[in-house]
C-alpha cells in the first residue's frame, strides 16, 4: 500500500468529511450510511418550448435509519444547478440550507441540509424535494432538446443521501418515474412501463430517456431503433435482441432465478455504454454497421448480467465496484466464449488486461479505491474480471458460481461474504483485494538436454502461483506443463521431447494480473503490454515491414486479433501488395465479432484497392460502409475524402442547401441570435460562440448527404472561411442536421478539417 499512500488519505479524508451524519460500525474503520432510500418516486416535466432549459421535477424519497444512533440531520445530494423550491420531511415543511460538496478537480455537488424530527434507529419517513434542474449545454449525461431528452443519474439530476461516489456504494432502491414529455416524444427508462409511467421493482438508479424510435419486440426484448430503419438496421436490431436474450438464458443459469425484468436496447446519439436494470443504450451507428462489432456485445451481455449484480441483488460495501463491475465483465466474457468460441473471448480478454496495464503501475489496492478515482473503473472492471477467472479456475467453475448463488440468496451481496466463502483461497484474494498488482512472471530460454528441456521460471510477485507453461517445439506441435512457482522465488518446468523447443510461455491462459506481460514468452517478441502498440508504433514511423513482421508474429499466435490484422493489411497497401491486402482485408470483415474501428478500416481498405484498381462503383460502396460504422476519426475521414474521388452522383434535397445558404448569411450577419436561431437548443454552443461575430467570410457548398434516419442527415460540406484578424481557410466538414417541424436545424458538429 506504499505507492499510492498519499491518494489513499486524500480518499480517505474526502470518506471521512463527505459523508456528515455518517456513523462508524464497530468492527470498520471506514465511514458507513446513516440513511438508506427505501423508493425513489419522482416525477419530472419537460419543456414544452426550445428556449426554455429547465427540468421541473418533485421527488419523493422514503428514506430509513440504518445506523445505530439517532439521526436528525439530514444530507442531500445534487446537482449544483438544481433550484431547490421547498423540502417536506413527513409531508411538513422543513427547514433547509444549502452547502458546497467536491467530488474532485473542480466539479462540486450541492448539499441540502434538511433538519429532521428525531429519527430512530431502523425508523423509515418520507421526503418530498421540488425543484427545478438547469441544462446549460446538452450531454451524454443531460441533455433537454426537442430532437429528445436524457438525464442518467451521473447528471445528479435527482436528490439522494449517498454520493454517487461513496467508495462502499451508492444509493440503489426501487423506482417509480413518471415523465411528462413534449407531445410525439416516446419515454423510455426501465421496470414495467405504463405510457411515460415506469415501475421499477428491483434496486435501481432513477433515468430516462426521450426521442423518436421505431419499437420492435423480438424475443421479448424491445429494441428501439432509429426512426426509419431500413431492413439492414432492422436486421442488426434483431441480432442484438437475440444476443440479449441469449445473455439472459445463459446468467440465468449461473446466477439462478429467471428474472421477469423487461429487456430494452436504445438506439442513442450519446451516452451509449450506459445501462440500468434491463435497459441499454447502444450507439445508433451500431445498427449502421454490417454486423456487431464487439464493444456493444460486451455493452450488452454486461447490462444484462448487472440485471443480477446490482438490481436483483444489492451489492455494497468495500470493493463493491468489483462484483458489479468486475463479476458482470467475467460472466460476459464467459457468455461470449459459449456464443463465439474460446479464441474470440480470448481476444476480449486481453483487450481488459491491455486496458488494465495502462493504470497498474499507478493503481491503490481495490478494497480503497472509489469512483473518484479516474481509474476505478478500469481497474475494478478489468483486474477484478481477472480475478474472479483466475479464483473460478482455481476452485472450479460449477462451485464458484455455487458459492455465489449461495451469498446472493438473502438479496444482498458484499465481498467480505464472497470472501469468507473462499478461505482456502484466502492468501490470494487478500492479495488481490488489498494490496497493489506486484505480480510478475518471467520466463527463461529453453536449455535442451538430450531428450529433454528445462526452462527457468521466476515469480518476482508476493503470491505463489500456479500456471501453465507452453512450449512450442520447432515442428508446431504444442506442449503444455503445470506448476508452482513460489512467491519471490524461482521455478523450473521441464518438457520430455527430443524436438527442439522454439517458444516457450508462462501463465498461457493469462489468469494472473501483472505488471509486465511482454517478459511471459520467450525468446521475448515485444517490449511492451500492448500488443496493437507494438505494431502501430513501427507503422507511424512507416517502417511498413517492420510493422508487417511484427503483426505476422502476433498473429501466429492470435489470429483472431482483427485489429493487428488491420495494421497488417494497411502495412501491405503501402507496400504495394494489393493481393495480398484484400485477402487480409476481407478476414477482418468475415471475424465473427470484430471492433467496429477494425470494420471501419477494412472497409476502406477494401474500398482504396478497388479504386486503385479502376472499379468506383465497389469503391464507393466500401466507402459508405466505412463511413456508416462511424467507428474511428481518421477512418471516416478518409472514406470521405476517398468517396469524393469516385464521382458518384450524390442527391442533396433543396431544403438541405437552403439551410446553408440561410446559414451562412446568420454566421457573418454579426449577429449571435442569428447564428443560435439555426441550431438546436443546447447543443454546440461553443462552436456558436466561435463563430458568430467572428467570420467575415463563410460559404457551404454540400458535397454529400448520408441519411441517419428520419429526421436527421450527415451533410458533408466544402467551407471556405475568413476570420477577423485571419487568413482565408478552406477544407471539409460534416454537420448533423435534424429536422424539428419542417425545419432543419444544427445539431452537431462530426468533423471540422477546415485549415
């Protein structure tokens, strides 16, 4: 615990002074709840007008004392710009005041102090908070807009005791919402819906969302997706419920009970990745691209395991982010394999090690940490993902769930319960809770002797560990040996075979979190944790062949690394290889579940050979595909800028090129309330501000339109520039246009290469 030793009391004075009116349980050191909601109950109102930026809401809290004392005092949380109008405590007016809480750097939460009637211990009450919340500039946490409005709970949106950053968990309980939105707008949250009513049962965090979908119900999960769909995205929609409802079969049997929870897939513009009690918000580009890409198959199986880990049963306490986190991530990862197969979970798998490495060195022990701390999640999502494999190896996969099971049957779930479940394996996950990652496994070369090898083995780490070492011999055939190497010591492993061994590799199946990854093979191929780094940093430099080498060495080894393999492919356009480039090219789109940058890229691949070749037709087509995926900047881009070349007629309907022309006269009229009037309410106001006033000279010509969905459009521009005091600047942009009426609007801002 040296290294982070000064973060850890910093953590724990922000502990120990947030959280007023807290009280110490006798055999804890750290700060516990005084207040626990029993049900949220809120009702919000939207505006009815564009202007206006205010959410209207009231919310209910029925509140109990779990501390061992009298509480009469009471703190909420919530958004700074939130107006507090009046506190009822018991249906009576209380009195209140308002404070000042930060969270971290210069973000700040409201405090309001309510005085309460003496409140006995396990006594529940009720409170009523009305209020009004301000939206300055639309998020993916809050946003208020005519095209659809969204408020997640890390908007602070509603009033609650605990912070969202209390280190032992924040406040989860059952929630009923009503919303009253904007005539034409669907509402969508989670539990049983009623209209723009919602019941949610199980434990949860109040949020919505607002906008227009098309509503498909397929093995009983509605899938919202975007207005307009063509058969295409209709086609992705069903595959995503299907792979939902298979996730849920397959928790299910791990986790026991078949939950009667309503499943729903949101098409979003932000905020996806986000996902509560069944409900999930997926990028609407996911629905654009030609198959799943693997970011939102793992979004996906993760909220429905959360289902469990989280909604159905209350998890708290120390640590509590790496069963939330950290189980859901193992059980999906687990999922994938039974779908896809152990060589494309393995390919996820070292993606969460990869992310891990990027923060271990910097890391506290995971029994400390809390969401204040920028790597929380990557730490108790990937390592405690790692650990919950390494211990399910280590006991066995039917007993370990057994166990969970088990601990989860009273409807709640701490680590200190899943832990004394395990006291065989006390020593490692003592280690792996409370200490920071010091792990690390080396390998020698191998020293051949007659008929057999021996190789060196060294664990530098404060654990003993039990692995896999792998031998390759010079023939391909694959050997592998068991053993123990001890804390700080030495090992050996010895292979019987005459063949000579060629690589060697400790802890194969990489079930132990580590420091230095790159020193588990040798001969040692790379020195760095990132294998996708390794290749790419040769690539930047255009050392092509370099960067060919190495990604054929990663791919021996994992063929099914599509992003290595997209580096392989680029390295041999470069060179001139177009053959060779397709067939790469292709094995990317054909992987079963690639990232959607990798299809990004293979698609503009297999686009840039076809118009070297001659043939714009299928050019243009893989273009549109790169583009459609909306995966990765500088893929998109170049798709744009490839497709231009093919000369493929584009239709741009007449009220699009109005909108520019109006445009362009409101952006050197001088005038802001001209440039504002033009885009929607609360969106890109920093870019309003940058031009309004600003530009002397400023002239759209439409090179392309891609249709998003009903109401809003991708328009490609060519935009020449004169700003005060400037030279005159030229290049591409791509603006998001929405209708609103029969009105185009501004919404966004995509791409802005304008030099």
């Amino acid at each position: 615990m040296t290294r982070n030793k000064i973060q850890s009391l910093i953590v724990f004075a922000f502990l120990f002074f947030a959280f007023a009116f807290s009280v110490f349980a006798q055999d804890e050191s750290r700060v516990s709840k005084t207040w626990e909601v029993q049900k949220y109950d809120i009702t919000a109102t939207l505006p009815q007008t564009e202007t206006d930026r205010n959410l209207t809401a009231r919310a209910i809290l029925n509140l109990k004392n779990v501390s061992g004392g009298v509480g009469s005092r009471l703190t909420l949380r919530i958004s700074p710009n939130a107006e507090i109008a009046m506190v009822k405590v018991n249906e009576a007016t209380a009195d209140f005041s308002k404070g000042e809480e930060k969270i971290g750097g210069n973000n700040t939460l409201q405090r309001i102090l309510v005085r309460l009637p003496s409140i006995q211990p396990n006594q529940t009450f009720s409170v009523v908070v009305d209020y009004k919340l301000n939206v300055k500039e639309n998020s993916g946490l809050n946003a208020l807009s005519p095209i659809g409005s969204q408020f997640l709970p890390l908007s602070f949106w509603y009033p609650t005791p605990n912070s969202w950053y209390f280190a032992r968990g924040a406040d989860f309980a059952p929630v009923r919402l009503q919303v009253n939105a904007p005539n034409g707008q669907t509402v969508v949250s989670s539990g049983m819906g009623n209209a723009n009513s919602f019941e949610q049962k199980l434990n949860g965090q109040p949020f919505f969302v607002t906008g227009n979908w098309d509503a498909v119900n397929t093995n009983n999960v509605v899938v919202f997706t975007p207005k307009g769909a063509g058969a295409e995205e209709q086609k992705r929609g069903n595959e995503l419920a299907n792979l939902a409802s298979e996730a849920k079969t397959f928790v299910a049997n791990l986790l026991g009970n078949t939950l009667d929870v309503p499943l729903r897939i949101v098409a979003v513009k932000r905020g996806a990745g986000f996902s509560a009690g069944g409900t999930v918000f997926v990028d609407e580009s996911a629905f654009r691209r030609q198959k799943i890409d693997s970011q939102t198959a793992m979004t996906i199986t993760e909220a429905v395991a959360k289902i469990w880990l989280g909604n159905a049963v209350n998890i708290s306490g120390d640590a509590n982010g790496v069963i939330r986190e950290g189980l859901s991530r193992y059980i999906a990862t687990q999922f994938l394999e039974s779908k896809y197969g152990k060589e494309i979970a393995d390919i996820e798998r070292l993606r969460q090690r990869t992310a891990y490495a990027t923060i271990v060195n910097r890391d506290a022990p995971l029994n400390i940490i809390s969401p204040l701390d920028d790597y929380y999640y990557n730490a108790v999502g990937n390592k405690g993902a790692m650990i919950w494999r390494a211990l399910a190896k280590t006991v066995g996969q039917a007993e370990f769930f057994n166990q969970i099971r088990v601990q989860m049957k009273d409807g709640s779930l701490e680590l200190t319960e899943i832990r004394s479940a395990f006291l065989p394996q006390k020593e490692f996950l003592d280690h792996a809770f409370e200490k920071v990652t010091d792990t690390n496994l080396l390998i020698g070369l191998p020293q051949a002797s007659g008929a057999e090898t021996k190789i060196a083995l060294r664990n530098a780490g404060s654990i003993d560990v039990t692995v896999d070492v792998n031998a390759v011999t010079v023939s391909g055939e694959n050997l592998k040996n068991q053993t123990i190497i001890p804390a700080k010591s030495f090992g050996e492993v010895r292979f019987k075979t005459a063949n000579k061994i060629v690589r060697v590799e400790v802890d194969s199946e990489k079930l132990y979190p580590q420091i230095d990854y790159s020193d588990d093979v040798a001969p040692r191929e790379f020195n760095d944790n990132d294998l996708l780094l390794a290749v790419k940093r040769l690539f930047d430099k255009q050392d092509f062949p370099g960067a060919e080498k190495i990604a054929r060495t990663i791919l021996k080894n994992m063929p099914r690394l599509d992003d290595v393999r997209v580096f392989l492919a680029r390295a041999l356009f470069a060179q001139g290889r177009t053959s060779e480039v397709e067939k790469e090219f292709q094995t990317v789109l054909d992987e079963k579940l690639p990232t959607a940058r990798s299809l990004a890229w293979a698609n503009l691949g297999l686009g840039e050979t076809a118009l070297k070749s001659g043939n714009n037709a299928q050019a243009a087509k893989f273009f549109e595909e790169a583009i459609k995926t909306n995966a990765e900047y500088g893929a998109v881009l170049t798709a744009r800028q490839e497709r231009n070349k093919t000369n493929g007629a584009t239709v741009i309907d007449q009220s699009i090129k109005d909108f520019f022309v109006q445009f362009d006269k409101a952006v050197i009229s001088g005038r802001k309330a001209d440039v504002d009037a033009m885009i929607v309410s609360g969106e890109i106001p920093k870019f309003a501000a940058g031009i309004a006033g600003q530009a002397e000279q400023w002239q759209t010509r439409v090179l392309q339109v891609d249709k998003i969905d009903a109401s809003n459009i991708f328009a490609e521009v060519n935009l020449t520039t004169k700003f005060l005091n400037k030279n005159n600047e030229s290049g591409t942009a791509v603006f998001r246009l929405s209708k609103i009426g029969n009105n185009w609007k501004l919404s966004g801002v995509e791409i802005f290469e304008v030099r």
